[in-house]
C-alpha cells in the first residue's frame, strides 16, 4: 500500500497569491480546518512545498 498525507488547511487564504489559492483549491481544500488525505507522490510533495505556509502535513 501507498504512503498517504494528511493535509490540513491552517490559515486562510484571503491575501495570498492567486497561484497559491488555486493550488490550495487543486488539494481539495476549502474550509479552515478542513482536512484531506492525497497519495504521496512527488507531484503532490511539490504542491504542499508551494503553499506550506498554509497547511499541516502528517505522514499516514
């Protein structure tokens, strides 16, 4: 079985750049707190790398 992330939405995305809200949408995320799970692979390493300011990461 696949390595799994759990990504969690930390703080808003009001005042950010547009890339980095669109990104955060392309996670899943929409909500404060919300949280998804997403394989780990690198194009979804690279994702939270661009908006880890944003999101907790836990390795599952």
């Amino acid at each position: 079985m696949a390595n799994k992330l759990r990504i969690t939405l930390v703080k808003s995305t009001i005042g950010t750049k547009p890339n980095h809200r669109k990104t955060i949408e392309a996670l899943g995320l929409r909500k404060i707190r919300q949280t998804v799970e997403k394989q780990d692979n690198p194009q979804m390493r690279g994702m939270i790398h661009k908006v880890k300011h944003l999101v907790e990461v836990e390795e599952i």
